[in-house]
C-alpha cells in the first residue's frame, strides 16, 4: 500500500512519525526498529483486544494477526475502539473492521484478519511467526488454550481480564514464571463467573487494563522483563490495586506436570451441534454448576424452572434453555459461532 498522500507526497515522506516515542530512553532508535520487527496475535477483537490492536498499530509494531468469531454491534461501542456505527449496521465482523481501520491508521503495519474461533485446531498456525499473544478473549476456555500453546511454543503472552470497574492483567513468561494454570488450577466452572453482560462492564476499566497489558507487552517485545510478576488487580472506580504476587507451582498441570487439556488427541474444547429443523443450536458446557447458574441468571432476566433444566429469557430477548447435563439449547441461530459467543456472554464458557 502506498499511503495517503499528501499533494504529490506519500505519508512516509513526512515528518517522522515515531520521533516522539523514539526519545523515550527504554526504546530509542533500536528499540523503534524492534517493535517494527515485531509480530504479535491478538486472539479476540472486543474491549481489551481493540485497545491492544490501536495501540500497537500507532506505536509502529510490524505485524498485527487478529482473531475474532463476531460482529460489531451497537452494545459493543462504548467501550471497544476502531469500531463505528456504520459497522453496526453492516454487521461487520469484527475483525475485519478493525483491519481496515489500522490499515487507514498506519499503512505500514502489517495486518491480517481471521474472522472465526481461535481453536485447538488453528491455534498453533495462528501463532506462525509471532513473538507474542495478547488475550483479548472474555473466556476461560481459550485463556487455557492460549496458555498451553504458550508453553507449548513458547510464546509469551499477556492475560487481561476486565468486569465491571475491576480489571486483571498477568504477564506470562512460559517456565521462566507463573503460567495462568500456576494462577487457577482448574477453570472455573460455567456459570459460576459473573459476565460483562450480567454486571456490566466500564470504558475506563477497559482502557486501563490495556494500556497495562500493552506497556507489559512492549516490554516482553523489547527484551526485557515484565515489571512485575503475578497478577495485578485494580477497581478504578474505588481507586484500589495491589499485585497479588504469584510462584510456579511445580505441581501445575500445564508447566509443571506437562499436561495439555486442550491441545493433543484427547484435548476437550465444548462442542457444539446445531438442532435438526430449528433455528436452534446445542452447546455442550464442559464443567457446569445448574444451581449456581440459574441463581445467577434469576439476576439478569426471567427464569422458569422445569424438571433437569430452566429456560432463560435475557433482558435483550435472547432465550436458552439449559439442561441439568450441560447441555444449552440456544435459540435464534444456527450459527455455532453466535451460539458460542451469546452462551460466553451470559453463561460463561
Ligand atoms: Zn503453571
């Protein structure tokens, strides 16, 4: 691409785009050229993965992957970048707007877009060539994907998390520090977190996390290491954080023992089937706490209990019914990826 012009000029041409950056004494003009030759993914276009793929896109990172199964809609632009009304109303997958809004920003970045899930199955060829992952996700199960592919090719990556005013940011550097598994040994169940679309979630929680986990990030890129180790929390609404400093736990299944969940011939991801003749698809939770669940949706919508499951009616409309077994029959779709991403908002996957 060539640019935008100005007159006869290429954008390139004029003044020097990262001069101000390049006085900053940690990058100068090596560590400028650094981040050029860097390449980063950034799995899930939401909240922080928008922040994430804005600021790397300024600050001149060469090249930027980006992975997301949705589309823009009108909920989302309060607090995801890039992102206009006019993609609401194209519906847009995300990933793809963001692309070309970076392009526009600058042109010599690098970018590609894949519009779907990051999987067991894409994972590893995702990763081709990058030096780090940003996790952009708002579930655990690709967290924990994410983690063992970082140990698996050892590929640094920046968990980020954010609910309500509250917001988690955790570098991890695969066997030199604590992996997520060190973190949390077990994912936490379905139902059992709390979710944007139950609590809500705020603008500047969400620009906070990123610019940590982004600044983390630049770190990992420039050779050095994260400025702290563990997981740091903060409310920003209360004004309160701490880092809870955290170990390898020799014991962890993931960097410890060696064991995948996700990854190899066994590895389990939660399936997901579409319902013959309705507009209806099936999806399958992996642990699952019903009771817990059900209290928590009686908060954000209209439940009604039958015998092994209860039917949910969200606020916008949107309707499940949730078997005792684990099975969500979501309605209004038969596309796997809405069904997964509407059980990810309300459920938690
Ligand atoms: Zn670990």
């Amino acid at each position: 691409m060539s640019g935008v012009s100005q007159g006869h000029r290429s954008v390139k041409e004029l003044v020097d785009r990262y001069a101000r950056q390049r006085l900053l004494p940690f990058l100068g003009e090596e560590g400028q050229k650094r981040l050029e030759q860097s390449a980063i993914l950034v799995v899930g276009c939401g909240a922080t993965g928008s922040h994430i793929a804005s600021l790397a896109a300024r600050v001149g990172v060469g090249r930027i992957v980006l992975v997301d199964r949705d589309i823009v809609e009108l909920h989302n632009l309060p607090r995801q970048v890039l992102f206009e009304e006019e993609d609401v109303l194209r519906e847009r997958p995300k990933a793809l707007a963001l692309r070309d809004r970076i392009r526009s920003i600058n042109s010599s970045v690098e970018v590609e877009a894949y519009v779907g899930e990051f999987h067991p199955g894409n994972g590893e060829e995702l990763c081709r060539g990058v030096q780090l992952i940003f996790d952009g996700t708002d579930n655990f199960q690709t967290r924990f994907l994410i983690n063992e592919l970082g140990l698996k090719l050892r590929l640094p990556w920046v968990y980020m998390g954010v609910i309500s005013t509250v917001g988690h940011v955790m570098p991890i550097l695969p066997f030199k520090g604590p992996c997520l598994r060190c973190y949390l040994s077990e994912e936490p169940r379905a139902g059992e977190l709390e979710t944007c679309d139950t609590v809500g979630v705020w603008a500047g929680a969400v620009s906070l996390v990123s610019a940590i986990g982004f600044t983390e990030g630049v770190r990992i890129l420039l050779g050095d290491s994260p400025s702290f180790r563990g997981l740091f929390t903060f409310d920003i609404w209360s004004f309160q954080w701490r880092v809870l400093g955290l170990k390898r736990d020799r014991e962890c299944l993931n960097c410890g023992r060696g064991e995948y969940r996700y990854l190899g011939p066994r590895g389990s991801w939660a399936e997901v089937e579409r319902v013959c003749g309705e507009n209806v698809v099936c999806v399958r939770l992996g642990v699952f706490s019903y009771l817990e669940l059900m209290e928590r949706l009686k908060r954000c919508g209209e439940v009604k209990e039958g015998e092994y499951f209860f039917k949910f009616r969200s606020e916008e409309g949107r309707e499940f019914t949730i078997f005792s077994d684990g099975r969500v029959l979501v309605f209004g779709t038969q596309d796997f990826q809405k069904a997964r991403s509407w059980c990810a908002r309300y459920i938690g996957l």
